[in-house]
C-alpha cells in the first residue's frame, strides 16, 4: 500500500511530506534531507499484518535522530527489525556505531536514543514491532541487537522478510494476515533471543507477565472513555494501589501509555480514507477523547502540530 510517493508532488512539498509519512510510521524525532528540494526522492509503503507493521522506504539521503529531547514525545513502544536493501546505512546506539551493508539485518529499538542515515540513494524493508507483543525485556532486545549475526536464524530472517515484501498485497489481504504477523513476531523473538544467547521461553516473571495482560486488555478498550484505572484493576483482581505499583516497576505511567496509545491511533485514523471524511472532533471520540479542544493540545504536544495540520501535510494510506 503506497504511503507516499514524491514524483506526484511539487517539489516545495516533497520534505514535508518525507517527514510527515516516516513520522506516520514511527515514532517522534528530527528528520532532515541531504539533498535540496527539488532533488528529493521517496517512495514509501506500508503494510498491516494483524498488529505488525511492515514499512519499506526507498529515497535519496537523509537523516533521522532520536534525541532524549524527542523521548519526552513517547511514541508506541516498539523495535524495528530492518533489511537493508540497497545503499549503506549509518547507525548509532547505545555507543554503538555500524555500518548497515546491503543484505543486512538491523535492530533498533526505538524507545532510546538513536541516529541513522544514509547517502546517495538508498532503501530499507522494516518490521516494525510493538513491545508488548514482542515480550522480550529490553534488556534482551539490546544484547540481542548487538549480536544478531551469531544467530543461526539470522538468513531465515532476512528471507522472511524480503519474501514477506515481495508478496505484500496479497499476504496483507489475506484472511491469514493477522496470524501471519503473530507467526513473524514469534520469528523475530526467536532471533533475538537467539542472538542474545537466553532461553527463548524461560519461566515468565509473574508482574512481568500480569504487566503484558493489563496493557493487552487497556489496548483493546483503548477507544472506550471509561477505560480508568480502577476499571483496569478490577478487570485483573488487583487492587489501584497495586496496578500502580506493577506499573512504577516497569517504569510505566498506565494514564499516559493510555493517551499515547490513543493518540497514536487517532493519528493514523485522522489520514485513513474513512477518517477523512469525519470531523476533527469525530475521531477525536471515536478514540476516547470526549473533550476536543483537550484531544486538540495533547496532540500538538506530541507531534508538534495539530490535527488538521497533520491531516493537511500527511498523505492517506490510499493516496
């Protein structure tokens, strides 16, 4: 499904609309394009498989950092597992500096401070994968991404991928499409767990997994106002002093997550063909928000614009 597409655009808006789909399709951060606006090139996709995100991107050079400054702009918490496909990618984290060659894996975790780039022409097939479906602690993502070409899953990956790609369309409208995501989340723990040399199912941790219930449920009502704590909490047997606990241990304030995750889904919906025939104020409701001049503030604190400024800039999934 093509996102974006800079030949159909007037060369003044080709970097807008570079920053406004990538944006779209990740998490808040610095955007910048090597060449000057007329020179600008992108074609972007995007495919859902259940709630696994595919993304492709193929452009000229350009830019994109994560500072602790855009952290404070939490976006989903989520990994991205990319395919380099052509052009030799840059990236930067955790002190780590790589070259990304053609033919190769990178993981970024795009809950920390990160830095990539690329020159000339370039392009990248990305899974992009939420935390809570992952169920792999940070800790083991991070080892893991230092060390995925020790996997023996490594090749198997990059195929799934690059096979994944090639049949898009067809495999996202399939019938089978959500559990074929579930099958490559489950493909992408193995590889990390893999990587990082621990037990693809140790003995899960009680909070950390009572933690992956509470988020699953809070992400299926998260279009429902009375979706509260104390909701939550009954729906889990636990007391709110306790639900808050489990959530402090993580490092997690429930109430924001709950925001963020709805305003990340009011933002996608803002630009989906049906979205865009219903008022700002519409899916402000539809996503939770019964006050929206409330939805209004909390999304330019997010993203920097407003909603009707995001639906103007972004481009629509069938555009």
């Amino acid at each position: 499904m093509i996102l974006l597409d800079t030949a159909e655009l007037p060369a003044d808006e080709r970097v807008e609309a570079f920053r406004a789909a990538l944006l779209s399709s990740s998490v808040p951060s610095r955007v910048s394009m090597e060449e000057s606006e007329e020179r600008v090139f992108a074609r972007m996709e995007r495919w859902h498989f259940g709630d696994l995100m595919l993304f492709t991107s193929s452009s000229s050079g350009w830019a994109v950092t994560r500072s602790p400054r855009y952290l404070r702009l939490e976006g989903p918490p989520m990994v991205s597992l990319s395919l380099q496909v052509h052009g030799t990618g840059r990236f930067g984290q955790s002190g780590r500096q790589d070259l990304v060659e053609p033919g190769e894996l990178m993981l970024n975790d795009l809950t920390i401070p990160y830095e990539f780039a690329w020159s000339g022409s370039g392009g990248a097939r990305a899974l992009q994968v939420p935390y809570d479906l992952l169920a792999v602690p940070p800790h083991i993502v991070r080892r893991g991404a230092e060390r995925l070409r020790a996997s023996p899953l490594y090749d198997m990956v990059r195929a799934h991928i690059a096979r994944l790609h090639a049949d898009a369309d067809t495999l996202a409208g399939d019938p089978g499409a959500a559990a074929l995501g579930t099958a490559t989340v489950e493909l992408v723990r193995a590889l990390l767990t893999s990587a990082a040399g621990v037990d693809a199912h140790p003995r899960p941790d009680p909070a950390e997994s009572l933690l992956q219930h509470v988020l699953a449920y809070a992400r299926t009502h998260l279009t429902e106002p009375d979706l509260t704590a104390a909701r939550v909490a009954h729906a889990h047997n636990i007391s709110v002093r306790a639900l808050y606990r489990l959530c402090a241990r993580a490092g997690l304030s429930l109430e924001q997550w709950i925001i963020e995750q709805r305003l990340e889904g009011a933002r996608a919906a803002l630009v989906s063909p049906v979205g865009r025939t219903r008022t700002v104020a519409s899916v402000a409701r539809a996503w939770g928000f019964t006050d929206p001049s409330h939805f209004t503030r909390r999304f330019k604190a997010a993203y920097g614009v407003t909603p009707r400024q995001w639906r103007a800039w972004a481009p629509g999934p069938a555009e």
